[in-house]
C-alpha cells in the first residue's frame, strides 16, 4: 500500500511538469548554473529555482486568468501587479516565498537520515523517466527556457519527495492523547435574525434601535408560543435556521451565544433569545455527541500539533544553518517577459466537455 501511495505522490507532482508550454517573447538565456542561495555548503543554483517558479507561475497566472476579478479579457501578466495589501510586486513575493521553500528542501535533505527518509532505487527510475520524458515532450527552447534541463528535474523531484516525507516523519513526533474537553462536538439548531434591513442594490444597512427592539419582541412572541418540544423552524419567515456543531471553544461563535449553547445539557434545550451586536441568536440542542464532528475535530488538534512540530524543527535547523543568498540573479528571471501555460499531452477540448 505504501508503494502504490508513494507512487502516486511523484507521478501527480509530474502532471505540471509534463503539461507545460512557454508563451510569450523576449526569453533571456539564464545562467543554470549559477548559485543562488547555499545552505550549509549546498548549492540552490539558478537553474533549480527558474524551474520550481515556472512550474508555480504557471498556476499562478491560470487561477489569475479564471479569477471572479480578472475581467472579461484577463492578462496573465495582471497576476504579477503589485500586491494590494503589502504594496510589494507578487513576482518578488512569490520569489522570496520560493527561495525559502527550496532552502527548508535542502534542510529537510539534510536532517533526512536521522529519520529514516530515504530515496528508493525505484524512487529514482520513476523520477528518471519523469525527467526523460518532460525533454522528449518539450522542444529544446521550452526546455532552455523553464531549466528543464533532466538533471534539475531530477534533482527537484528528489528534493519534493524527500520534503513530503519528512514533513510526514517529522511530525509524527508529538502526542496523540486529545482530552474531552478539547474534543467533543455537539450538534444544535441555530436561529439568527439579523440586524439589517436591504439597502439599496442590495446592501445591508443597520436597523435602528426602535426596529432592533421591535424584532426582539416579536423572536420573543414566537418563542414564548412554541413547544419545547417544537424545532426551530417556526422562525424561518424572520430568520434564518441551520445546524452546527460547537464545543468547548468555538471561535466562529460569538462567546456569549457560545456559553448559552454549552450551558444546555438535553437535547431539546434551547438559550432562549440571546441579542448580539449582529442580531439574535437561539439555539437548540440537538445531539449531545455529534461523533463525526468530535472526529473531525480529533484529527485538526492532531494536525495542528504536527505542524507546530515541523515549525519548530524547521526553526531550529534554519537557526543553526550557515545560509547564504545572492538574490540579485533573480534579476534573470522575469515573470512578465516570459508566460506559461499547462496543458495536458493528448486531451481535446471534445475530451475536456
């Protein structure tokens, strides 16, 4: 089973590599060869970097072309504006974020033996054919161009296995007792009545305080005449009705309705009308253990703690890492001069519908 899984790992990160067509003009012979970074005396050349950011800009630019924002007539070369919330241009983003990554790959590489990570023999031969097989789809300038040349592939995918892996060993090193109290999901009905009436062209505008107190009064109203007994449907024509799950902390709760909903200890138990700022709340409860939820919820502390094991362990290893970086050779890389774009070898747009 593992096999068949590590298997699939590589092959689906090949489904870029294989798919991949360079448009544009004004390409720029860059130096492959030349070293970008160093960490701990290895060397991130050029060539490694140019790759893993064509095969990034490449959905880069397809997620800006089918963006709800990009317009009738989008621009592959609009994604790589500057970033509205830092003022800083996406391509020097997205390189500072790519330099990074291939500096934690190489830590990673390096920490690979303490646990147990390894490239198998047959590891190489997929990555070998990977490697032949995206130069004999691509003609030499597409090759040139992306530093498709075998032993960057190789070298790259080498690197992407190796870093799946170990974010997979690393983080098994933490505990998996999860109490109760963190765990346990119950289910409730949920009514919320907002504080808002339609504006015009549909915005919402805020009640007044009279027309606050007038909704108040009549949730009430409802309330007051249905059996305990009775759902919450009862107050669809005012508000809307849905499930949840909540525990013990639930952020996407406000925490006033949140300690009314645990305060209930039978299903069937409603809070009664609890006003917020946004509107009003009412929520009754509906299962004492909701087990998918409390599963679910298991397995986001367990993941979350697997993060923060590899965070901690990249930090160290970065701490204590003689790095090096010469990222003015960026310079020869250019987003905006050179294009890309995937496709799949052999698919029609007949075969796509």
């Amino acid at each position: 089973m593992k096999k068949s899984l590590r298997k699939i790992a590589i092959l689906t990160m090949l489904v870029a590599l294989i798919s991949t067509t360079v448009l544009g003009c004004g390409r720029k012979e860059i130096d492959h060869d030349a070293v970008l970074s160093t960490v701990n005396g290895d060397e991130i050349t050029l060539g490694l970097a140019n790759f893993y950011a064509r095969l990034i800009q490449g959905h880069e630019e397809m997620n800006h072309m089918f963006s709800p924002w990009a317009g009738e007539d989008p621009n592959p070369v609009d994604a790589w504006a500057d970033n509205p919330m830092t003022g800083i241009s996406r391509e020097v983003e997205i390189k500072d974020f790519i330099l990074e990554y291939l500096q934690g790959m190489f830590l990673k590489l390096q920490n690979a033996d303490d646990f147990g990570v390894v490239i198998s023999p047959e590891d190489r031969e997929l990555i070998a054919a990977a490697a032949a097989q995206f130069v004999e789809q691509n003609p030499d300038d597409v090759v040139t161009a992306v530093s498709g040349q075998v032993e960057i592939i190789e070298l790259f995918l080498e690197l992407m296995t190796i870093n799946e892996r170990m974010i997979v060993a690393m983080g098994a090193e933490i505990d998996e007792e999860v109490s109760e109290a963190e765990s346990v999901r119950r289910a409730a009905d949920v009514v919320f009545i907002s504080f808002t009436n339609p504006g015009e062209g549909g915005a919402a505008e805020p009640m007044s305080e009279i027309e606050m107190a007038m909704v108040e009064a009549q949730a009430q109203l409802i309330l007051d005449g249905t059996d305990p007994s009775d759902n919450l449907e009862t107050f669809g024509e005012i508000g809307n009705v849905f499930p949840v799950t909540f525990g013990a902390e639930s952020a996407e709760f406000d925490p006033v309705f949140l300690d009314a909903l645990n305060a209930l200890t039978e299903v069937g138990q409603n809070t009664g009308i609890v006003t917020t700022d946004t509107g009003i709340f009412i929520g009754q409860l509906s299962s004492l253990l909701d087990e998918e939820a409390t599963n679910a919820q298991i397995e986001q502390i367990l993941q979350g703690r697997r993060d923060e094991r590899v965070d901690e362990l990249m930090g160290q290893w970065r701490a204590a890492a003689t790095i090096t970086e010469y990222t003015e050779l960026w310079e020869q890389v250019s987003f905006v001069d050179l294009g890309i774009e995937f496709y799949v070898p052999g698919v029609t747009e007949e075969d796509e519908e």
